[in-house]
C-alpha cells in the first residue's frame, strides 16, 4: 500500500457537518461561561466535547482511507537462495549449518511464503555459479563450486526484462566469487536476508598468493601468502610450498597474532626448469598438520577447503639472446661472458673490432710490397678485394652459425630482432651507418628489446652519439663533450631509487650490501654526460674525492623497450681487485643486468590469460598476440590454442580475432575441475609459415576461493540494498517484513479504499470524549 490519504464520500453534507459543529461548539462555550471551578478544568472540558462533536460531524461527510496497492498475482517476486559451498559452513557454537538455516527459512510452510503468495506471484532461483529455477528449496545440497551473485542477479534482470518484478529476497552469506561491481541499473529492489550473527570464526585460510619474478639472483620467484587466522590467536602457524609432485620445497612457522591481523609468509627460491610450473601454498595449524601416512590429528577448523591455494610460476620459454658489440678487446666482455655463461637462459653473442678500416691508397714505390697484410692485392683489379681493405677486422663469437654477423652488425630488421637486447661498449657512432641507426632506435621502441651502453672513450658524448637516433634513446643528455675524468678514484653509491631495485643490488640485506659497496676499489674512468632526461632514473652515482656527484647508472622507457647508461668505463676493476677470489658479485651483478635488459621483451606469439568479467561461470579469457617479423600486428594469422587439463588431457579452442585490437585473437574457457592448466598458442602466417609457439598456465581453485572468508560479508549486502533501493532484513523479522511488503509499491498496482465513518472505532472515539469530559465534572463537582 503506497500513497494512503483520507477523501471525504459525503463531501455534500459539509454544510449539515459545519452547522452541527458550529452549534456544538457555541453550546460548549455557553454551559463553561460561567463556571466556579478553575479556567484549567474549564478548558479540559470544554476540548473534550468539542472534540467530540468535531468527531460526529466528521462522521456525517463518510470519511474514506484511500491508496494504491499491488494488484493481487499481477507481479512477481523472487526468491533466491545462495547454493555454493561456503553455506556447509557450521559457525562456533551452532549445530546447524548455514545452509540448513536456510532451507529451514525456504520451507513451504513457513508463515511469510503464504504471506507473501497472497500479494505476488512468487519465483524461486537457485544459484551458485549460475542461476536457475527451482519449484522446491527442500533439494539444495549447497555444493556449488562458487557463489556468482552479481552474475545471478543480471541473470534475474534479463529474465524479467520488460516483465513487472516487484524484487528479490535474497539468501545468501554475501561472499562472492565473481569480478566487478553489480551493476544496480536494471535490477528490482533487493532484500537481503541476513544471517544470524556469527559469534566467531575459527579458520586457518589461505586468502592470497601472489607471485612476483624479480632479476635478483638469490630470489627470482617470491611468492607473498597472506593467512586469516580467526580462533587461534598465540598459536602456531606452519605454511609451506609444495611442487607438482608435492615434494615440500620451503617451509616458514609464525605464531598467530590478532583475529583481525592476518599472518604474512614469503618464500624465495628458484624454480628448477623453464616454462609454466604449478606450486601449492598450503597452511595449518602447527600442532594439526596433516600426515602423508597414517591418521592425521584432528582438526579444529571450521573449514579446510581453504587451506590450500595454487600458484603459477612462468619462466619463461627458449632462450633469450643478447648482441655484444664492442670496439676494441678488453676486460669487460671477459666477465660479462664469465657471467652470462652460468645463466641457463640467456646467451652472449660478441662482435669484437680487432682492428679499424685502413684506408685503400698508400704512397709507396711501384713494385715495393706493402708491409701491412691489409694492403696486399692493391693492384688486384677485383673489386671484393678492394672494398675489404676498406673495412675494420671483426671477430664473431659465440653466434648460432656461419651466416650470424658475417657482414658485420645487422643492416635488416629481420637480422637485428633476432636479438633481445644489445650492449654497446666502447664503440662510436661513426662505426654505424645512418640506417643502423635507426634500425637500433626501431628496435628498441619497436621490437621491445633492451640497449645498454657502457661509459668509455669512445661512447656517449665523446663517440660522437648526440643527435643521432641512439643519442635520442639515451637516459643523459649528451651536451657536454670531454675526456673521461681520470681521478684516483671514483667511489660508488646507491640512490633512492637504486635501493629498491633488486636488480641492481648483489647482497641479500642492506648492511651487507653496504658492505660491499665500501670494499669496491675505485673506478678511475667516467664518462661525462649533462642533465638527466625527463623521465629517466639514476639509480647509482660515482663521487670524487673531492665530492663531486655524477650518474654512474641511469634507466629509461624508451618505445616498449627500455636502455640503460652504465658510465664507468673500468667496471672491470670490481672483478680484478677483488678481495676474496671465490666472491663473484660482478658476474652476478652482470646477470642480473642482462636479465633487467630481456625482463619484458616481447616475442612474435604471446599468450595471456585473465579472468573473464562477463562470463556468469568462472571462465578465463586466453588471449594471443601475433607479430611479423618486424614485430608488427600480424591481422591474417591463424592461431590454434591448445588447453592442457589437470588430468593430462588436452582441448583445443578455437581463438578469433579481436575487433580493434590487431594482432589479438581471444578465446573463451570454462574449467570444469580444480587444478592447473596450461594453454600452448601456436600462429601460422596467411603463407603458411610458421610465426612461432607460447605457453602460459593458470589455476582453477573455486574452493579456495569460496572459502577465502567465512565470516558473512554484511557490508556488502546493505550496500546491495541500498544501491537497488531495497533493504536489509533480518532473518527473525521475515515475517513482519514480508507482512509490510505491499506498502512498498509495485510495477502494476491497483486503486483501493476502507470506510472509516461506519467504523465502530469512529464513534467510539466521540463516545470515549463525552464519558472523559462527563468523569472529569463529577471529578470536581460540577454538576
């Protein structure tokens, strides 16, 4: 009912009505004019007849309650019930579950669902990861493996879509599974039905895992595991990491602190192979740890599906390649390769200059033969013979095969991407020709790769580098042209930001990382730059003796790759003064650099994976990126995604390209079971050819995450409500709730009215008026 007002039936007789009040309130006035008693009880009994005249003369105009009400049957209203698994939930102190509180609320003969069968036409859903219609709540077993309620409550909008729904009761414990707000555009008003309040929780849960892959040697996989621990507070808390064959790999002991503090675990260590590997992060109460064999103690845990989670590790596929290219033989390639060669994934390939270009013609007597080897066949007419004394003696190590590098740095794009990143190391710009140049610049902001360029005589400004494309890539302006200073020593030194790079420190903690700055030698060669670019970071500095500060290692973003200036031109003297010849903190220092400079560099087929937000299941979308061979969108490839089950089978799925985006093709994949998947993209070229093959991995873990919180998330229910205009209401207050519902209005609603002038209430009232002023004269004498 909405809306209610009183309309007068009789509204003719208003002359009759005023004239019978009139003369009642003269006659009332008259018989108290002249009283002996007191103006207070005068008055007293002068209201109460007044009153009661105005009452009978308001009873002659047949006053009527008028209003709108839902039309009875016309409108229907749902009723869903939350089926997933965290219902199976028995808080501290009940015998009952959630779920069965539930069913015993949905149970046909409870008073409300009469009630609310007389106004609505009543529709009952189901729902978990998706909805559906149910004719009797008395089946629910609570076994869903999530709860979609935002997914269920669109559902429930498009099924009424254009149809008269006057709301929702919704059961459930408000913790979802799905992604995203809920929209409340297109939804009735929903009426959550809190459940009783839990008098606490008792759960050791695996909240979160995340993983992160840092170029730090000693710790290239960090996995961070936040743990809720609620009821055992003071008590200890074992988590440990687990691999695909479920061999431990690390274990950490925290004692429980707060029911409102979760517990934080990391564990560092390095993953045996490359690719995709799985590892489970399981926790436990100390004294409750399961047993591989025999019986396990039992446990005190109100829930143990969330005690374990998945995570997924990828490092990566193939091998990543970086180009060395120096300008002379010197100690820095030495331990640059001594480095590299440890590291399984990356491999160096050198092109050293031996000896610069000699000029064609001499000036020497005819017939006297020339001393220089480079100058033999002089008078030879074959032009091969001519142009090679023109040019520097290159030495290729370590390439791949023959062909690699054999005319010297790459003059195509096809050549150069072959590489992931490039190091430049005491060679000038003269050396490249102006279309190296910019296929360097194209490479970098283009293909991804990454580009370091090492101080010297030779680089940066003194190699003639400004106002060239690498010049423009650089992190330093290149405006101040001088010798490398030649001190008794450059000291170096972390900055801010250089502390909270992994990659750029070689110890474990900063004393001993301190440590080891003091006890590097000097540096004697700095290659002297100007100002810092817009946008760059030095992350280490060199100081003189005298206190001069100057960027020794600074970083930018440069296109989809990024470039490093490392400006000292002895860094060799770290490894060749070196206190403890077992210590190799420069070859770590060089790999972890070079893993720094490959870290995001793309390849010709990538493959994501993310949750899908519009799917109503939990479906994940597997995304592949295709590109040429200059590493371009490829548009008319085709993909083929194969999707590898956790119980070793494989399903293909077909991936279609995605509209404005080039190069993207997107497929769609529910998991039917928990567990790892792995998915393989393998592209083919519009001719046939082979682009190239990516793997990539994700976890299937609908438990973990249901269970992820057991206390009902209330906050989240009244925010439901009040954004859909509904409201919360408690679960003993269904009835009285459901009893008001019609006052609440209604798509289809319908006119109605009560009389209340024949009402007995309505003379009653003139009556009890009459009988106060009579009792309140006797009171005091007045006859």
């Amino acid at each position: 009912m909405t809306g209610s007002s009183i309309v007068l039936g009789g509204p003719a007789w208003w002359p009759w009505a005023a004239g019978f009040a009139a003369f009642g309130l003269l006659l009332t006035l008259w018989s108290y004019s002249d009283s002996r008693f007191s103006v207070g009880v005068r008055l007293a009994c002068a209201l109460l007849k007044a009153t009661a005249f105005a009452a009978l003369a308001l009873i002659v105009l047949e006053p009527l309650l008028a209003g709108r009400r839902p039309r009875p049957g016309a409108n229907a209203f749902a009723v869903m019930a939350d089926a997933s698994q965290s219902l199976q939930v028995r808080d501290e102190g009940e015998e009952k579950t959630r779920g069965d509180w539930i069913r015993g609320k949905l149970n046909q003969d409870q008073p409300w669902r009469t009630r609310l069968g007389q106004d609505f036409d009543v529709r009952g859903y189901a729902f978990d990861t998706h909805l559906r219609a149910v004719d009797d709540f008395n089946g629910l077993t609570f076994s869903g493996p999530g709860s979609s309620i935002g997914s269920a409550l669109g559902s429930l909008a498009k099924r009424f879509r254009g149809r008269p729904l006057a709301g929702a009761l919704l059961f459930t414990d408000g913790l979802r599974t799905d992604l995203g707000d809920v929209d409340p555009k297109d939804l009735p008003p929903i009426y959550p039905v809190l459940l009783p309040m839990n008098p606490g929780a008792r759960d050791v849960g695996v909240r979160s895992a995340t993983v992160s892959q840092t170029n730090f040697e000693s710790a290239p996989v960090v996995i961070r595991v936040e743990v809720a621990t609620p009821g055992f507070s003071g008590r200890p808390i074992v988590a440990v990491v687990l691999d695909e064959n479920g061999a431990e790999v690390q274990r950490r002991r925290e004692t429980a602190g707060s029911d409102d503090k979760p517990l934080n675990f990391r564990f560092q260590f390095r993953p045996p192979k490359r690719g995709v590997s799985f590892y489970r992060v399981r926790a436990f109460p100390a004294d409750e740890e399961p047993k591989a064999e025999g019986p396990s103690p039992p446990s005190t845990e109100q829930a143990l599906a969330n005690n374990e989670r998945f995570v997924v590790v990828d490092q990566g596929g193939g091998e990543y390649r970086i180009l060395y290219v120096g300008g002379r033989p010197n100690w820095e390639y030495k331990f640059l390769h001594r480095g590299l060669h440890e590291d399984e994934q990356i491999r160096l390939v050198g092109m050293l200059r031996v000896a610069r270009k000699q000029p064609k013609f001499d000036f020497q007597a005819k017939g006297e033969r020339p001393q220089n080897k480079f100058f033999e066949g002089f008078d030879d007419p074959a032009a091969d013979t001519q142009d090679a004394a023109d040019k520097p003696v290159l030495v290729r190590l370590d390439v791949a095969d023959e062909s690699e590098l054999r005319d010297g740095f790459p003059k195509t794009a096809e050549d150069l991407y072959r590489y992931h990143a490039i190091v430049l190391d005491d060679i000038e710009a003269g050396f490249f020709a102006p279309d190296q140049m910019t296929l360097l610049r194209n490479f970098v902001s283009i293909r991804g790769g990454g580009l370091l360029m090492l101080g010297g005589p030779e680089t940066f400004a003194d190699g003639h580098y400004d106002r060239t494309p690498v010049g423009e890539m650089l992190p330093v302006y290149l405006d101040r042209r001088t010798e490398p200073k030649d001190t008794t020593g450059f000291h170096l030194v972390l900055t801010r930001e250089g502390w909270l790079q992994p990659w750029v420190r070689t110890r474990a903690t900063e004393p001993e990382e301190q440590k080891r700055l003091n006890e590097m030698p000097p540096f004697r060669t700095l290659s002297q730059v100007g100002r810092l670019k817009p946008g760059a970071v030095v992350l280490a500095e060199a100081t003189d003796p005298e206190g001069t500060v100057a960027p020794a290692l600074a970083v930018q973003s440069f296109g989809k790759g990024r470039v490093g200036a490392l400006l000292i031109g002895d860094l060799w003297r770290w490894g060749m003064h070196r206190k403890d010849p077992a210590e190799s903190d420069l070859e770590k220092a060089w790999r972890q650099t070079a893993r720094w400079l490959v870290a995001d560099v793309p390849r010709r087929v990538e493959v994501a994976v993310r949750p899908s937000p519009e799917s109503p299941a939990p479906a994940v979308e597997l995304t592949a990126r295709v590109r040429d061979k200059e590493y371009r969108p490829l548009d008319d490839s085709k993909v083929a995604l194969k999707v590898k089950l956790p119980d070793g089978e494989t399903a293909a799925v077909v991936a279609e390209p995605v509209s404005g985006e080039p190069g993207a093709y997107v497929a769609t994949y529910v998991p039917k079971t928990p567990g790892g998947y792995r998915v393989s993209a393998t592209a083919v070229a519009a001719d046939g050819s082979a682009v190239g093959e990516a793997e990539a991995g994700w976890a299937s873990q609908p438990a973990a995450d249901e269970f992820a919180r057991l206390a009902p998330d209330r906050a989240f229910l009244s925010d439901l409500a009040r954004k859909t205009g509904g409201a919360v209401v408690e679960g003993d207050d269904l009835e009285s709730f459901v009893a008001g519902l019609p006052a609440r209005g209604a798509p289809i609603s319908e006119p109605w009215t009560a009389t209340l002038w024949d009402h007995p209430a309505a003379f009653l009232f003139a009556v009890a008026c009459l009988a106060a002023e009579w009792g309140l004269r006797r009171l005091n004498g007045l006859a």
